[in-house]
C-alpha cells in the first residue's frame, strides 16, 4: 500500500491500524510544528554559520544548497516548515522563482537574503512573495530579529511557554519547570536535542511516538543518527525530568516507540 507521505509498506491489519493512527499524529504535529526551519543558501560558510546560530535557537534546520533541489523536497510535502530563509541568486532555481511556487499553495513566512540592495531589486523581491527582506552582509543579531518579528506577525508561530500538566517548557531560556504534587518546583536546564524532544512529547501527550517520527521530525536531512542516539537521548532526558523521582514521565511502549505520561 502506498502512504500519504508516499512510503510503499506492506503491513498486516494491526500495524496497518497503528500507521494509521501514526499517520494522523504525524498530520497533527504538522499542522503546530514550532522548531523546523528551511534554508536555501549556496555560499557555503554563510549557510554553515546561519545553520549553526538557529540551531542554538533550537531550530532544526533543513539546508539546501541548490533552489530546485529544495523546490522537489517542498513539493513532496513530507516536512512542513514554521519559516524559510532563501538566498535570491541561487544554483538550478532562484530564490525569487523558488518564492514564487511557494506562494501558489503555501503561506510560509520567507526572510528573502541577498547582495542586491537597489529599491526597485527589494520590490521585486517583495512582490514574489517574500515576507521580509536582508541585505547582505549582515549581523547573525539582524537575521534572529527578523526571524522574530516575522514570527509575531503570524501569532500561530509564536512560541509562548508551553504548559502540559505538571511541567512548563521556557522557549526562552530553554528550562522546563516540573510541579511535583507536593507542590515543589524543580527549574530543569536542557540541551538543545533534549529541549526539542521534550517539546514535541509536549505537543504529543498521551500519544505513542516512535523512533522513526523522532527522527524525522528533530533531526535534519542527512543526518539520520545511529540506531541507538534516540534511545539514548531519551534516557538523558528522562534522568533530567525524572531526577530520584520514582514517576516516571517517559514511557517505553516495546517495539513501538514512547509516550509522554502525563496529568492534564
Ligand atoms: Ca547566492
């Protein structure tokens, strides 16, 4: 059978029915998701260097070299993204004509870089559809400012602090406070891959989560981890949220994936 997101599987019943329900995860989580960024910029230290700042922001980033290679990945459908950063002048298809087939099906908020800086140059790039507009060469403090304000624009992509049950996610500081039943408070400190994890458990709870959607959603093309890095990200994280607590928030469902436990 063939999936939405074009995957060819044979399946029995039951695991046809657990896909399915997957699926429909999945389709929700696209619909919120907070953390994914697209980039498209041929110069390779400046995507290297942007790439690396939004990633301390938490973003995972998808970068692209190359317009039309990033037009096929779009068109596929198989990420959805909260923000675009495209370069105008770039190989296979410009960042204007890459803004252009955007807009025919998609309202994703595109930061529009380029060398070019005459008025009528930024209008035309406004016009393709572009949200915002940079000329190059900026400061990396420019660039998150845009990123912003283009993101208060839209109140959807705003991140506020996230509260599920007993703990509250800071994307601004990138702790979670847990609320015991006590009613003592614990400031927990995460890293960048736990603050992801723990962030899409968030907007999942009660619902099984499997290795596979992890991996799709937190890390970026290319860079598929070795079998073992979720179970073992998930480990860190669960010692963090878990402490010498015996309630246990993160549980193993075997053979499928985990699941965010979790009072409302
Ligand atoms: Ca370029």
């Amino acid at each position: 059978m063939i999936l939405e997101n074009g995957e060819t599987r044979f399946l029995s019943f039951q695991t046809f029915t657990i896909k399915i329900e997957l699926l429909e995860i999945f389709k929700t989580y696209q619909t919120r998701v907070n953390m994914r960024l697209l980039l498209v910029e041929d110069e390779p230290d400046l995507g290297a260097a942007i790439k690396q700042i939004l990633n301390y922001e938490a973003y995972v980033v998808d970068w692209f070299l190359d317009g039309s290679q990033a037009w096929l990945y779009l068109e596929s459908g198989w990420t959805q993204y909260t923000l675009a950063i495209i370069d105008w002048m770039l190989p296979g298809l410009s960042g204007l004509d890459l803004c252009k087939l955007l807009r025919q099906n998609s309202s994703l908020p595109v930061l529009m870089l380029t060398a070019k800086d005459r008025l009528e140059e930024k209008i035309i790039g406004l016009d393709s559809g572009a949200d915002d507009y940079l000329v190059k060469p900026f400061d990396m403090a420019e660039l998150l400012a845009r990123l912003r304000a283009l993101r208060r624009r839209t109140p959807e992509l705003q991140p506020r602090n996230l509260q599920v049950g007993c703990l509250t996610l800071n994307y601004s500081t990138h702790e979670v406070i847990r609320q015991y039943s006590h009613g003592e408070k614990q400031i927990i400190s995460l890293t960048v891959k736990e603050f992801q994890l723990l962030e899409y458990f968030m907007r999942h709870p009660h619902q099984i989560i499997t290795r596979d959607q992890i991996i799709n959603q937190l890390w970026e093309i290319g860079a598929e981890p070795v079998s073992n890095v979720v179970a073992a990200q998930i480990r860190l994280l669960r010692r963090k949220l878990e402490g010498d607590s015996s309630e246990s928030l993160i549980e193993t469902i075997y053979g499928i994936g985990y699941r965010l436990r979790i009072e409302n």
